[in-house]
C-alpha cells in the first residue's frame, strides 16, 4: 500500500508538472481574460450512471471548483458559471431545495480561511437577483463575498437566481431611478428640470449584475447544446460560443485547453469584431 | 564579475531557447488544430454533398413547420455579396422556411433590403405581416432587416419609453415601480420603438466563429445557435443538416 501510494504521488506530481507545462505553451497566444461557462449535464450524468438524483449536481460543483483553479493557473483572471437560472426555480421543489443546500454548502466552504478562494487569492461575487433565494443561502453568499473582498488576483461570479432579461429590465429600473433623481436634484437647486436626459447604454450597461467584470471572451456550454438560455446575452456580441458534447460533471483540464485553443484560432476575428462596436 | 557576466549571458541564452522551444510547440499544436478542422471540414463537405444528392434518407423529410422563425447572421463584409444572400435565402424558400430575419452589425442588408426583395419573387418585410404578437401563417415568405442598432440602442430607446411611463406614474414605492419594469412592460416598449420582433427558433451564423456579432439580446433567450462557416462555402446539405438538427432538440427551458 506504501508504495502504492508513492506511485500516485508521483504520478500527481508528474502530471501537476504536465499541466503547468502544457499552461505555459498555451501562454504564447492570447489567454482570454473571461472565460464563462453554462455548466450543463448534471441531471444527464445522474442517469448515463444510475446514480442517486442529486450527485451529478454535487461532483459538477467540485468540478467547477477544479476548473476555477485550471483557469486560475492558466492566467485567466475573470470566470463566471450560470450557477441557477430564474427558470430553474421551475423545477420540482425537492430538486431546488437539494441544489440550495448544496450551493449554501460551497459557499460556507470557500468563506474557510484555507479555501482555494484564498490560496488563489479569488474575490467572489454574486449576479442575479438574490432577494429570490431564501435567508440561509442569501447570507452564505454575503459571507463568502465579505470574506473575499480584499482579494484580487482573480475573480469569479456566480450567477444565480439570474437571468438575461431580469438583469436588463433590473439595470433599466436603476438606470430611470438614477435619472429620477438627479432630476429632483436639479429642482431643489433651481436648475432647468424642464430638460429631461435620456437614458442611454452606458447608463444601462453601469447597473448591469455584470457591470464587475469585462464582456466574456468565451462562453462554454457542455452537454452538447447549443442556446445561451437567457445568460449574458447583452455581454456575448463578440464572444466565442463554444459547445462541448461532454456532460459537465466529466469536463476536465483538457476540455478548458480546447476551448483556448479554439479561442486563440478564432482570436484576431473576433478583436476586429470588438472594434467596430 | 567576469563569471557573473558569463552566468547571465547564459542564463540569458537559456531563457531565449526556452522561450523559442515554446513558440515552436504552440505553433505545432496549431498546425495540427488546423489539420484536424480541415479535415473535419472536408468530412462536413462531403455528408452535405450527400445530403444534397438524397443519398442520406434521414434528412429527406424535414418537419420545417417546427421552425417558425428563422435568424440569419452574417459578417457585414460577407454582406455585401448579394447573390450569395439571395443564393440562400431561395434555397430557404424551397425548403419551406417562410420567416427569417437577417442580421448584420453595420446595417448592409438593410441597404440591400430593396433589391434582395424584388429578387425574391412575392417576398414581403416581416412587420407588415407581424401583429398581435403572432407569426403570421402565410405562403410568402417574410424578411426582416435588423443590425447593431436594434440591440443595445433600442434597449435604451425602449428604456426611456417605460421612463416616461414612470415619470407619468408618479411611482413612489417599489410595488408600483416594479409593475412599470417588468419583462412584459419592456417586450412592449421594445415594440412600440419599432424593435419588438419575435424570438427565433434558429440562428445561423456564417463567418469565422461562432459568435453572434450583438443580435438583438432580447430575442434570443432560447435561440439554438448554430455556426455554419464562411458564406462564400456555404452548402445546401448543410443548411438541410442544420434544420434536421434543430427539429431534433428537446428543450427544457430550465424545468
């Protein structure tokens, strides 16, 4: 058994060696700066291996944990994950609360003092609308966000309770309410409240959930579907959509590589893109 | 200090054959990406060339009436090949699509939008058959011209109509400001400013990548999005292949 254990070692070892170097090859072209990823397959993978309803969920939140660490190492500085949508409340209520209680769990998990949220030195913040999710999972996720406020080598953004077309009409509402008041303060001044401003994208684009991180590079989507299911769409015009058949809960280092890679192809296409917005 | 010298000129040396050993690896690795992609592409040709002779049984009969509306996006650059445009959207005709929308960033085909009408015989612009919220059920088929500006600037357009309303309203607490901003009450705004078309079942994009270049962020909550490559290769066994795959999918819509 000792020398079992020496073996994987070693092998852990070599191949923590292997990735570093495969991550320094892939840093001679353009590492994206966000990468975002609609996880998907979780349900799908609980019924490819007859499991009990709830583990594909549990190991997809492992393996996003593991990938926030790959991307971490390969320099990329921004991730986001489609963690629940608004839709998502749909589902039967015992699946809902089941993935709550999980995500109550990561979070308390990565607010540890010797969570990869500090050895990574990864600020963590929340895009959605939190009033929907009950006390216990609003408060880990305030937490978690507290904690990890004075870090700053990378940050992740858990969207949750989220969706495209909430976080538009959200951003609008504090976009007018911004407005509003500016005009009452212009009329306690005597100034021209006659002139109304109007509201224009960037006053949209500054309340926006998202307003934290730069427009994703990269949207990946497992499970081999090809919609962004109301995530980030207002953020996407100029990124790289790309789908990987493989079930969440199976995706992998190499799976990241692919997506850069493909991303590195695609790289000065899509720059020439972002210019002529 | 001689030695000093000769160590960092070494280590310099060191660090510039490192560093070319990597370029060379990250060069190599593409290479042999590239390859993979040409090969693939060459296999794609080949099955759409079949599926355009009939010798693929499967996609000899499509249910085309699954797929309402359908998205074209194209790189403003490709746009300006009016033929190529024309060339697709007749082979759409023939294959019963009745409504799609084409998309660009710069507004070409909006230019165009006169003379791709009159050379598609009976064609007619989407918003005179569009209304109450339905997809008209029609024998001609219906083009709808859209750009950049019918994303992120109608949002902002839209945004100042449910302004005004909230303004008017004399909104003072969150109740009453949440029934002026709710996703139904912008659908409307959006509509009223002359950008509320309906959301397609399907969007193509033809260019490098997939990407879909700002279509109008509103309407593609559910699209299925799929990349079909430049539009100067564009196939007819492909675009059948693509419709064949989308009447294939099950959505969940987040259940």
């Amino acid at each position: 058994m000792n020398n079992f254990s020496k073996v994987r070692s070693v092998r852990h070892t070599l191949s923590n060696l292997f990735r570093k170097g495969v991550c320094k090859v892939l840093s001679v072209g353009p590492i994206p700066t966000h990468i975002a990823f609609i996880m998907n397959g979780n349900r799908r993978y609980d019924q490819k291996l007859n499991l009990a309803k709830g583990t594909g969920h549990s190991i997809g939140l492992l393996v996003m944990l593991t990938m926030l660490m790959h991307c971490c190492d390969l320099g990329i500085r921004y991730v986001t994950v489609y963690a629940f949508s608004i839709d998502n409340f749909k589902r039967k209520p015992e699946e809902v609360e089941r993935v709550m209680d999980l995500l109550k769990f990561t979070f308390e998990l990565l607010s540890e003092k010797n969570s990869i949220a500090n050895l990574y030195s990864v600020k963590f913040h929340f895009s959605g609308n939190l009033d929907l999710l009950n006390e216990p999972v609003k408060n880990a996720a305030k937490e978690l966000m507290a904690n990890t406020a004075n870090n700053s080598k990378a940050f992740f953004t858990f969207c949750i309770a989220y969706t495209s077309t909430d976080e538009m009409v959200s951003a609008i509402r504090e976009a007018c309410d911004e407005r509003r008041r500016a005009m009452q303060e212009q009329k306690k001044t005597g100034g021209n409240y006659g002139l109304t401003k109007p509201v224009e994208v960037v006053d949209i684009e500054k309340h926006m959930y998202m307003a934290t991180a730069p427009y994703p590079d990269i949207v990946v989507r497992t499970a081999g579907e090809n919609r962004l299911s109301n995530f980030l769409l207002w953020q996407t015009a100029c990124s790289q959509l790309y789908s990987t058949p493989t079930l969440w809960p199976e995706v992998n280092f190499w799976h990241l590589v692919l997506a850069v890679l493909n991303f590195q192809r695609n790289h000065s296409y899509l720059d020439k893109q972002k210019k002529l917005l | 200090m001689d030695f000093k010298k000769e160590t960092r000129i070494l280590y310099c040396w060191i660090a510039q054959i490192g560093n070319l050993l990597l370029r060379s690896l990250w060069r190599l690795i593409h290479v042999i990406i590239n390859l993979c992609y040409l090969t693939l592409g060459i296999a794609k040709a080949f099955e759409s060339y079949l599926i355009s002779w009939g010798i693929l049984r499967r996609y000899k009969s499509l249910q085309v009436a699954k797929l309402r509306y359908l998205a074209i996006v194209v790189e403003s650059k490709d746009a300006c090949q009016t033929s190529k445009i024309i060339e697709l959207l007749q082979w759409l005709a023939d294959v019963g699509v009745k409504h799609v929308c084409l998309y660009d960033m710069e507004g070409i085909l909006k230019k165009s939008k006169d003379f791709i009408l009159e050379e598609l015989d009976g064609a007619i612009l989407f918003g005179e058959a569009y209304e109450n919220n339905e997809i008209p059920d029609q024998a001609q088929m219906t083009l709808e011209f859209a750009s950049f500006s019918d994303g992120k600037e109608a949002v902002a357009k839209a945004a100042n109509v449910l302004f005004m309303k909230y303004l008017k309203s004399g909104a003072t607490d969150q109740n009453q400001e949440e029934a002026i901003f709710t996703e139904s009450q912008m659908a409307e705004a959006l509509k009223t400013v002359g950008s509320g078309g309906p959301e397609p079942d399907l969007l193509l994009v033809y260019g490098p990548a997939r990407c879909h270049l700002g279509f109008p962020a509103w309407r593609m909550r559910y699209t299925e999005i799929i990349h079909m490559g430049p539009l100067k290769s564009m196939k007819y066994g492909s675009l059948i292949k693509a419709i064949y795959k989308f009447t294939m999918v099950r959505q969940n819509y987040g259940k």
